[in-house]
C-alpha cells in the first residue's frame, strides 16, 4: 500500500497491486477516512464493484467522451454484495 501525497492535503492510494483482502482494507480505511475528513478523491478504477462501492459519481469513458455520468445516492457504508449496489455496477458495465 502506497500514499503519495499531493498538494492541498489531498493523496493518491496505488491499491491496484493489492490482495483482496487488503484491498478491501483499503477501500474501508478510504471510506472510514473520507467521513470524517470530508475530502473530494479521484478514483480511477476498472473495477466496477470498486467503483459502485466507493463513488458519489461514476463516469465512464468511451473513445474520449463521457459515455455514463452516474451520481450514486446510496448510504454508507456500502458493500459489493448488497443488491443496490450491484444494480448501479449492473447500470455501469452496460455502458462500458
């Protein structure tokens, strides 16, 4: 697990490279930090689960256009499992 830290306080997390299990750390500890610190992330990822776990916004992109611009309203914390978020991940591959 790697931080790089950025201007303004904001860091990029390289999880990519990571096990499930720790990556699954890594997604609660990111989330866990996020609620109390209120910060905006970037996320880029090909993981849908990741994406419909973690995201506020989804944006799919297409031969350089934004194919899918999806908000995602739903409460935290979020699982990959729970069938809510599978139904925004199934809205998601669709588009990609």
């Amino acid at each position: 697990m790697s931080f790089l830290e950025i201007p303004a306080g904001q860091f990029v997390a390289i999880v990519g490279a990571l096990d499930a299990l720790t990556r699954a750390e890594m997604h609660q500890l990111t989330e866990r930090i996020w609620q109390e610190h209120g910060f905006t992330t970037l996320l880029i990822t090909h993981d849908v689960a990741e994406a419909a776990t973690l995201a506020d916004r989804v944006l799919v992109l297409r031969d350089g256009h934004i194919a899918l611009d999806l908000e995602i309203d739903l409460p935290r914390p979020r699982r990959s499992y729970d069938p809510a978020v599978a139904s925004i991940g199934a809205k998601i591959l669709r588009e990609v």
